[in-house]
C-alpha cells in the first residue's frame, strides 16, 4: 500500500499545542448510572467519544477490543474510538443495554438509569456520549481505545458537582473537553501519533476496523475518519485492499463474531449487537452465507460437553477385569447421567 501512501499529499509538520488546539467534544448527552449490587450496563458502538466518570463505588470498564480499565471514586475514563463496552461491578455481572447512550440526546440536567434488581447502590457512574472533532492531521485509528484521564487535575467530587443544576451537561462537556486534551498531551503513545509526520489513511482506515468492526461505519464515516473525501477514499482503498470498505467491515465483523461464538459464554442476541447488527435475524443470515453454518451451530462445535459425555459413555462400555475364582465379582460401576450427583462414602465393611 506504500503507492497510496506516496500519492497522498504529506501534511507539514506541527507543534503539539497546534494539533491539541483543534481538537472539540461536543454535544450534550450525558447520563447517570446507578448500579444496584452485581450489576452492569453493555454500551453499543457509535461514532462518538464516550466517558465514564466514576462518582463512588469500584467498575470495570471493558472494551470489545480488549482494553480494559479498573476504576474507582473520582476516576475518568474515555472510549475514544466508540466502540462497544461494558461497565460492571463485578465480573460475573450481567450486561443490561445502556439505553441513554444509544443515541445523542440534548439534555440540560443528566437523567439518571438505574442497572440491577438489588436494592442496594453499589457504584454511581456518570457518563457521556459526544462527537468528536480531530485535527486533519490525526488518525483516531492509530489513537488508544481507551485513555485513563489524568486525576491530579480535578479533585475527586468535581465531575459529581459538575452534573447538577441547570447547564449541567453543556459544563460536563466543556470540562470532558478540558480532560481529553490533557489525556492526549499526558499519553506518550497519543503524543507519538499527534507528531508523526506523514500518514496512510488506507492504513489507518484498516485499523479503524479491526479495532472497532461493529461500529457503523459506512464508506463516508471512514473517508472522514482518515481525512478524505468518500469517492477518492473508495476508489484508493478498493485499489490498495483489493476489497470494497464494506466487504472488509463485513468480514471483521464475523470474525469478531465467531470469536464470541466459540468462547460459549454469550447469546447469539447479544453477540449479533457486539457484531454490528441491530437484528439477529439478519445477524444470522449474514453469518450463515458467511462461513455455511449458523451461530448456534458454531458454539455447538465449539462447546465441550459433548466431549465430556463420550467420555463418560466409553467409560461405561469399558470391560471390567474377571474376578478371581472363588471371589465377588466386582460391583458395576454405577449410571452416571447429566446433571446428577454422586456421593462416595468412606466407610468399609
């Protein structure tokens, strides 16, 4: 793809101060999150910044890419290339759909979402979805999923006191701005890609996808993503890739699928939203004339358990040693079936 490369103009060099300068949020959905017990809230992929600010309690903040954050009272974290994410209070918490992210929603004071069935709040988060604007020159694809906001720069309350009264949310979105720029100047990784020289959007529109396959990414979202018009970004990627850019998002995106299948730990539903695809139905379809079999079969081939029961099953026709002449046959070894428990005693006679 090095031909791409060289055919695109190579913007000049900048300071540091001049690529920060240009970076906004903007936008005024923000959200709390109440989280009752073991709880916890799935937040679908979009093409927005999201933050998560912790009021009190301990999350875990995990990225469909891999990134994951531990997070306590007063920390700020911020999914910079909107891909889908999951906060909980525990590991083994169950996800619930967070609805307030969904879609940007202008609001003045941040409503508040309660996640769980206890009666008990374990952890309060306050959190936002805004769009993002980059310096031409910077590539988010080559920007971490997640960036951990520096804490020594807001005392621990302040996004807290931050959110209430009226004009709440155009403050928490100035202030979030503010943070961003300070997360991207403190990283030394996003400082590196803020000061290179010389990009390949191609390049970096690949690693917009594999990164984040199930964000609804059209043809245009990713040209504007890497700088480029949609016809000229097209037509240099179908040459460079061999592909369409919709082929390859396809193509992640059931790659990023059967991986969630063949971990078994998943609903077919809940991977087909981790996917990209708003239906299981056209999920399934899709994944289908994909790879010429359904999820459901996939996670059957993958799963265990009928291993588990043939080996039971051999166990069971195995042939017992004669006993001796003379002496008590062995007793059979008992029918053992799914589900059921057995219990040895110690004892002889």
């Amino acid at each position: 793809m090095s031909h791409v490369a060289d055919a695109l103009p190579r913007p000049a060099r900048q300071s540091l101060s001049e690529l920060l300068a240009d970076v906004r949020l903007s936008g005024r959905t923000w959200c709390y999150g109440d989280f009752m017990g073991q709880a916890g809230c799935a937040v679908a992929s979009a093409d927005a910044v999201f933050v998560h600010a912790v009021v009190h309690g301990q999350m875990r903040l995990a990225c469909s890419g891999g990134a994951m954050a531990e997070l306590g009272p007063g920390d700020v974290a911020m999914v910079l290339n909107g891909e889908a994410h999951a906060l909980r209070t525990a590991p083994e918490a169950r996800a619930q759909p967070h609805e307030g992210l969904r879609r940007a929603a202008a609001s003045d004071v941040p409503p508040a979402v309660a996640f769980g069935t206890e009666h008990r709040v374990a952890a309060r988060v306050l959190s936002g979805r805004l769009d993002a604007a980059w310096p031409g020159e910077v590539s988010r694809a080559a920007l971490p999923a997640l960036v951990n906001v520096p804490t020594t720069l807001l005392q621990g309350d302040a996004m807290a006191h931050a959110g209430m009264g009226a004009g709440a949310c155009a403050l928490l979105t100035r202030i979030a701005e503010t943070l961003l720029i300070a997360a991207l100047r403190a990283d030394p990784a996003c400082r590196r890609v803020l000061s290179s020289e010389s990009r390949n959007p191609i390049a970096d529109a690949l690693q917009l996808i594999a990164a984040a396959p199930a964000r609804p990414w059209t043809v245009e979202s990713l040209a504007r993503a890497v700088g480029m018009g949609r016809s000229n970004f097209a037509a240099h990627f179908s040459h460079a890739v061999g592909k369409a850019p919709m082929e390859v998002v396809a193509e992640h995106r059931m790659d990023h699928a059967a991986a969630l299948l063949r971990q078994g730990r998943m609903k077919v539903a809940e991977i087909a939203e981790l996917a990209g695809y708003g239906s299981e139905a056209a999920f399934s379809r899709r994944f289908t004339r994909h790879f010429g079999t359904t999820p459901s079969q996939m996670r059957e081939e993958a799963d265990p358990a009928p291993r588990f029961r043939a080996l039971l099953a051999g166990a069971r026709n195995r042939q017992t040693t004669p006993a001796p002449d003379g002496a008590a046959a062995p007793a059979a070894p008992p029918q053992i079936t799914p589900g059921q428990v057995i219990i040895a005693s110690g004892r002889r006679d």
